[in-house]
C-alpha cells in the first residue's frame, strides 16, 4: 500500500510526475476559483412542474446563458450563486436549434464570466467543467478536450438541425450540468455543457462567431430567425473529373424537395447534386445548413446542381423558417 508525503502526493511518484501533477491541480483549482461565482445552479418552474440545471452569468447587467431544453416551456425560477445569493430570472430567449437560452436575473447578482473562443481548442486540451450534477451545486470536474468537430442534432417541432463543432469531453457530465460552464485552462467559458452521450463522454456547445450571434439575436429578439429552403440532402463522391475541376471531392445529393418550397420553386428535384450555393461550396447537409441565416431570407441563393453529369444553374430565394411548418 502507497504512502503519502505531507504535501498529499503519493511517495511512488517521480518528481517530475508530482511536478506535473501539482501543476495540474493548481490549473484546475484557479479555473475553479475563477469560474465558480458566475455560475448558478437553476431552479425552473414549467407548467409541467420543475426542473433544474445550470447558467453561467457572462454579462455584468444579469444575463445568463443556458442549455435551451434546461429552460423549455418555462417562465422563470430562481438561479442560486456559490456564496449564497439568490436572485428569480425570467427567461429572455431560447433556441432549441443551438440548445441555447438567455435569461435575465438581477444585475450583480454574480460576477460575469470571460466567454472566450473555442474555434481555438486543440484536441487533448485541458478543460474543467462547472455545473451542479444531481443538484448539487458548485460541482467541479476537469478533463480534456477528447474529440472536436462533432455534430449533435436539435430539434424544435419538426424542424432538425444540426448543432456544428461540438465539443467532446471526458470530464464528468450529469444530469444538471446543463447549461453549465466548459473551461479552458485561462478560466474562458469556451462551451456549455449541454449533453452526456455516455459514461466518459460529454458533449458541449462551443463558444464560436457562429453562437455569439445567436446569443445577440436572442437578447436582441428573443429568438434566431433562420432561412428556410425546403431540401435535404446526403454527402455523395463527386464523379473524378468533376471532382477535380471543382477542388471538392463531395456533393450533396437531395434526397427530399418539399413541395411549395423555395428549393422546389426553384427548379431543384430528387437526385440531383448540389455542389455549391452562395459561391461557395456545399459537401455537407451543414455546409448548406450554415447558409440558412437571417441575411439569407428573401434574398437570391445562387444554386449550382449536377444533374445527369451536366451542371444545372438555379435561383432560389429562402423565406423565413417557420416553426409550425
């Protein structure tokens, strides 16, 4: 059986193994102590009755940011703080297509976290995780970044999406950790946690150009609007000379035209391949996906389509997502 010195290591380690081990400790411990007062455990009324999970404040006038199914349907509740400090929030807006929410509490109710850029993660990264798993609040795990670039599909009535770049972690999610904060080793919330796929495998929403202007659209309009075209499709390999003029080895080929639609307005039908929209290239359901802005709605979408090896030309001119579509 191991002994342990005073300072708490084990006496089998070699020093630079203590070395690093301590260093380790001290990262996570700084992120913790820096972190920890901005992030709330929720307590959440529904018509359905309550629920809970996490939000991390990240503005100093009381906005916090959440896991949008932590707060569906709901109209309020009360976020707790670390030191003690409750304070009731109402919810500002959610989007159930990023699992995104903004909810207001009292200003200086905590202090406001740093949200940084998780375009800059590295795989093996050091990330700590803040949340309150099982309720219990103030929760800290630490871990590394174990894969990025995922997808996680959301969904908001019949309408799914894919969320993109999301980050995969084996810190330790639980139920409740939603809506809480992922780290990076400088204390910058760069994720929230928004899923546990399984045992040492969680998922987080990154902190990205693309979700900061979803959590501006929310605070701005209390939702995103998006553009809808009305097609789906799958990634198929482009025949080899078509590949190589066009430098993408991919297509999308439409498995679906929804009638009426703008992609069916357009002259688009089943089978053919869309290999670019906008000018820019399409290999991927999220690469047209990542199109579908506001900026998209009622403005012409310049469509090229293979169609029985002959390249075909289309205008198409996306309207506004529906909901209830």
């Amino acid at each position: 059986m191991s002994s342990s010195t005073d300072t708490g290591r084990p006496d089998n380690l070699q020093p630079d193994e203590a070395d690093a081990l301590d260093a380790y400790s001290r990262i996570v411990s700084t992120v913790a102590a820096r972190i920890l007062p901005s992030v709330a455990s929720l307590a959440v009324r529904t018509p359905r009755g309550t629920g809970a999970g996490s939000a991390v404040m990240f503005t100093d006038d009381g906005l916090l940011l959440t896991s949008a199914h932590v707060v569906s349907h709901a109209s309020g509740g009360t976020a707790a703080f670390g030191d003690g400090t409750e304070a009731s929030f109402s919810v500002i807006g959610t989007d159930p297509l990023s699992d995104l929410a903004v909810l207001r509490t009292r200003a200086g109710a905590a202090p406001a976290a740093e949200l940084g850029d998780a375009d800059r993660l590295r795989v093996g990264q050091l990330v700590v995780a803040v949340g309150s798993p099982m309720g219990l609040a103030g929760s800290v795990t630490a871990g590394v970044v174990s894969a990025l670039g995922r997808s996680l599909p959301a969904r908001d009535g019949r309408h799914v999406r894919l969320i993109d770049d999301v980050i995969q972690t084996d810190a330790a999610l639980n139920p409740g950790n939603s809506g809480g904060a992922l780290s990076d080793s400088a204390g910058r919330v760069i994720g929230i946690n928004t899923a546990v796929a399984g045992y040492g495998l969680g998922l987080a929403v990154p902190i990205n150009s693309t979700t900061r202007w979803i959590i501006s659209e929310l605070i701005s309009n209390g939702k995103v609007r998006r553009a809808f075209l009305g097609v789906a499709g799958v990634p198929v390999p482009l025949p080899p000379a078509i590949a190589q003029r066009l430098g993408q080895r991919t297509g999308l080929r439409v498995v679906e035209v929804i009638p009426g639609s703008p992609a069916g307005e357009a002259g688009l039908y089943l089978g053919d391949t869309i290999v670019s929209a906008g000018g820019r290239p399409v290999e991927t359901p999220q690469a047209l996906q990542r199109l579908m802005l506001a900026r998209a709605i009622g403005s012409r979408l310049p469509i090229t389509a293979l169609r029985r090896g002959a390249f075909v030309d289309v205008v198409a001119v996306p309207v506004e997502l529906d909901s209830s579509r």
